[in-house]
C-alpha cells in the first residue's frame, strides 16, 4: 500500500488529503500538524474550517484511510510521499521584510524529514514558496541524507476556499514540476498516478521545478490584476455615469478575455493574493527586475486604494463623521462560503472607520467573534502562522461589537457596509432594516449583490461600487 504523509492540516493540507483518500482508497493518507488543537478538530465533529461538501469527504474517509495525527516523525518516515502544506507567511523582519516570503516552517519541516526518514522519499511542495525554493529544500535535504534518495517535486494547489472540494474534485490542471533526470522522471509518473485515479491524463502537466513554482504566483498574480483591473474601472465609471457591471459584462463577452474574475469589490482579500505577488515583487527584484517587480506591485497598490476609497465614501457620505454613529458590517470572510478571515477587505474597512470613531456591529454567519477581535487586533501579516503561535487572548477592540444576525447588526444604525456577499444578505427584509434604522439611513454595498433601486424606493440612500452615484453621494465627492 502506498503511504502518503502530508505536514499541515490547514485550508489546503486538509481538503486536499481528504479527496485524495476518498479517491484513492488503496492509498493510506495521513495528515499531520504541530498543532494539537487543529488535529484534534479534524478528529471531531467540527472540523477546523467550514468548507460545502468537505464534512461528507470526510466522514466516507477518516479512519478507513484517511487519518490525523500529530505524531509527525512516525508518519513521515513510514511515508512514500510526503506533501508539505505548512504556512509561508510574509516575513515580518529582517532581508525582504514585509515582501518576501518566510520559509521558517518549510525549513523545519524539511529538516524533520531528513532527521527520521530511513527510505527514499518523494518530497512534495504542495504549499506556495518562492521560485527555487526546491533546490534549497533539495539542499537541506541532502546534506543530511544517510544515503537516502529524496526526490523533490513542486505540485501547487490552486483550489479557491468555498469551492474547495469542488475544484478537487474537477480542477483544470494538476500541474507538477520535477528534475529533468530518469528520478526526477520516476517520482513525476509516481504522483501523477495519484492523480490519475480521478483527474483526466490531458489535465495533468509535467514540467520542470522552476515552471511549476512560478506558475503558481504567475497564475494568483493574474487573478488578482483582474480584479485590480475592474476595480480601477470601477472609479473611473463612478467618475463618468459608467456601470462598471455593464462594462465588466461588454469586456467579458470578447472570448480573449472571458466573463469571470471581473467582479468589482470592495477589493480583494484571502491568504495568498497580496502574499503571493509581494513574493513575486521581491523575487524580481532579487533579479535585477525592478520595471517589472514595480508593474506587479501597482496590483496590490489599486487593491488598497479601493478599500480606502469605500471607507472615504462611508465617512464623506454621512457628513464627514462616523464618530459615535453606529455602523453595521454585513459580513467579515473575505468571500462567502467560507470562514476564513485572513487578509479580509473586513479588516481594512473596519480598521479605517474605527479610526475615524464609528460604533460597528458585525455579522457574519461563519466567523465567530473571537476571530474578529483577533483580526482586529493583529498586526499586518501576523495572522500567517501556525495558530498555536498567535497571541492567545487578543485584546478587545471596544468599539466593535459582533452579533448573531443581520437584524441585531442593523438596529438602530446609521449605514450598512456589506463587505462579503453572503446569499443570505440577498433576502434580507430591507423595509424592517430600515424601519429600525436611524435616518437618512444608508447602505454601502461592496459586493454589488443588493437591488440598488428596491432600496432607493424604500428610502435608503445606496452606494454600490462602480455604478452611476446617488444624488446625495454626488453632492458629498469622497477624496480618494
Ligand atoms: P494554514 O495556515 O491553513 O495551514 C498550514 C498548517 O501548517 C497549520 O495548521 C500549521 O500549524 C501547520 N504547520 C506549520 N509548520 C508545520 C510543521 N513544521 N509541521 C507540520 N505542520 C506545520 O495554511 P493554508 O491556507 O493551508 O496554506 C498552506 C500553503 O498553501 C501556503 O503556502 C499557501 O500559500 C498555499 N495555498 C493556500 C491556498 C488556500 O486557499 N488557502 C490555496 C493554494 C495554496
Ligand atoms: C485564490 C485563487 O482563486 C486560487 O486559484 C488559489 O489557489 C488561491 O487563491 C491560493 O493560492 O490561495 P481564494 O483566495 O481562495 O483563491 O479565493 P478567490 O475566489 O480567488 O477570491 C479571492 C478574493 O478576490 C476574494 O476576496 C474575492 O471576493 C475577490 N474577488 C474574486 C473579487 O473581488 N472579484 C472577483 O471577480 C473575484
């Protein structure tokens, strides 16, 4: 029986294990994690992230062939392949702070490996490192190697949280680099026929270590500079009478350029976007390429500018003040269907009008208010380690309270900001919101997923992102 070990059991290590135990029940697959409290969640009835479909995977799977445990060093010597899927956080000091990426987890883990492994091993990067990182791993590897052959391959996830299982299920590629010799050749076959259990021959892409890791920032660096790219559209059709939804749509239709990822936000957020293109920043430069580390970096630079620019829209609509006016946040994840927080455009908006004195009430179906305070009290890049090694009783941001539903976050408040496009704030009955609301009552919809014009004729003064402004949003200009 072929035996997997994959180090972390986080976002990426837990799903991704899963489907592969659930599709390949001849192969035993054990994920394991320094954290204790994390690997004892996946034990549980609840598990440690809330993603559609993954409680099913695995409930068919644990304990037939799918296990999680924290004796890391039992597991992965008994491994044939072993995945690392441990954090790689911005670093927060020293060469490249604030850009580059911090390996300090990746290292560790490839030490452990070579300290317990007694059989040759394929070493997979599962987790998202900078280009060439293989061949410092390769290093550590092999320079404490006692004649064991460990084979290196970069095999990047690009599964999107809340589709998680859906994309694992059915992704596009399966994309795995690996030495150009016959070993590098051998172990490239060997995961490939993990993969092929499910996923088409056509769909799985073998190239060489560098392209597999770079592919990855190139293909998260993309995704994102849509999103700038409609994002800064979106100012400029508020500016000019434009809908940005109409010009997202007419762009889409050209068949070069495709309808998706064109939907104006508040900005983007999630764990890797900013993490991965600020690595790609600082590789470049690195390179001696700072014309093109400069043209990524203005990718991340138009992503804040619309999180400011929405807060500056809040505060200058409602007379230039939101102090002591109670401000309702719907939504805190940074996209729906997960609960996932790290690098939410939540936490900038929230930030933003708390410095400017506002009372905010938050509702979130998925994110509980320990994690917000968290959130909120946390440093930049801080949130990107192991969760055993975060402060453990964040402080609490007084000015911001969390509650259990739509409803109670609206009483009596002022505005509204949606920040993340939960289904639900679809439905919600906006004729009781705003009967319970303070007047002029407003609504700032950075999803774009309320009926502007229902709320209009209810009364409410709305602001959506990107769309002809409000009469009173025209007379009230926000300075970027
Ligand atoms: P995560 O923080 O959810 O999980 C990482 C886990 O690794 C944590 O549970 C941590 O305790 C554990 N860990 C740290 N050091 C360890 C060690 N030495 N041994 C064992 N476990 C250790 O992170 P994630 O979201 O799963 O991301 C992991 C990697 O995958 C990152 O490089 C990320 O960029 C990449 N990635 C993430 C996504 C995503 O959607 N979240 C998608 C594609 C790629
Ligand atoms: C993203 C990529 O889509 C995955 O392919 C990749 O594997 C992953 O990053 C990663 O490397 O971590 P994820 O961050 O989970 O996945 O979610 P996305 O669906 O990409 O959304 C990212 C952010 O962009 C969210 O805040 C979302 O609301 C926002 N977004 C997305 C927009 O503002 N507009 C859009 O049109 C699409």
């Amino acid at each position: 029986m072929v035996k997997i070990c994959c180090l972390g059991a986080g976002y990426v290590g837990g799903p991704t294990m899963a489907v592969i135990a659930l599709k390949c029940p001849s192969i035993e697959v054990v994920v394991v994690d320094i954290s204790q409290p994390r690997i004892a969640a996946w034990n549980s009835d609840t598990l440690p992230i809330y993603e559609p479909g993954l409680d099913e995977v695995v409930k068919e799977c644990r304990g037939r062939n799918l296990f999680f445990s924290t004796d890391l060093e039992k597991h992965v010597s008994e491994a044939d392949i072993i995945f690392v899927s441990v954090n790689t956080p911005t670093k927060t000091r020293g060469l490249g702070a604030g850009k580059a990426a911090d390996l300090t987890y990746w290292e560790s883990a490839a030490r452990m490996i070579a300290d317990v492994s007694k059989s040759d091993k394929i070493v997979v990067e599962k987790s998202t490192v900078p280009v060439k990182t293989a061949e410092a791993i390769e290093k550590i590897l092999m320079h404490n190697s006692k004649g064991i052959n460990f084979q290196i391959l970069s095999n990047p996830e690009f599964l999107a949280e809340g589709t998680a299982i859906k994309d694992l299920f059915n992704p596009d590629r399966v994309l795995i680099g690996g030495r150009e010799t016959p070993a590098g050749q051998k172990a490239i076959q060997a995961l490939s026929d993990v993969y092929a259990h499910w996923v088409p021959q056509d769909r799985i892409i073998a190239t060489n270590l560098w392209s597999a890791e770079l592919s990855k920032l190139a293909a998260n660096a993309f995704l994102a500079q849509r999103i700038s790219s409609v994002n800064a559209m979106s100012a400029l059709c508020e500016a000019t009478g434009a809908d940005v939804a109409e010009v997202a749509h007419a762009v889409g239709k050209d068949t070069r350029i495709g309808p998706k990822f064109l939907n104006a936000s508040v900005g983007f957020g999630g764990s890797c976007f900013q993490k991965d293109i600020l690595n790609l920043v600082y590789i470049c430069e690195c390179n001696g390429l700072p014309e093109v580390a400069n043209y990524w970096k203005q990718v991340i630079k138009i992503n804040d500018y619309q999180k400011n620019r929405f807060v500056n829209r809040v505060v200058s609509s409602m007379f230039n003040t939101v102090s002591g006016k109670k401000i309702a946040i719907l939504g805190f994840a940074f996209k729906k269907d997960t609960g996932d927080t790290r690098e939410t455009p939540a936490i900038d908006v929230c930030k933003g009008l708390l410095g400017d004195k506002a009372r905010i009430s938050i509702y979130d179906p998925q994110v509980t208010e320990d994690q917000i305070q968290r959130d909120l009290s946390l440093n930049k890049f801080e949130w990107d380690h192991p969760v055993h090694l975060q402060p453990m009783s964040p402080t609490t941001v007084k000015q911001a309270s969390v509650v259990w539903d739509a409803y109670s976050a609206t009483k009596d408040a002022h505005g509204i900001c949606i920040l993340t496009e939960w289904d639900e704030f679809r439905n919600l009955d906006f004729q009781k919101i705003f009967d319970n609301m303070q007047k002029p009552a407003f609504v700032f919809d950075g999803r774009n997923i309320v009926d502007a014009e229902k709320l209009r004729q209810i009364g409410f003064i709305v602001y959506s992102i990107g769309k002809p402004l409000d009469s009173w949003l025209k007379d009230m200009p926000a300075v970027a």
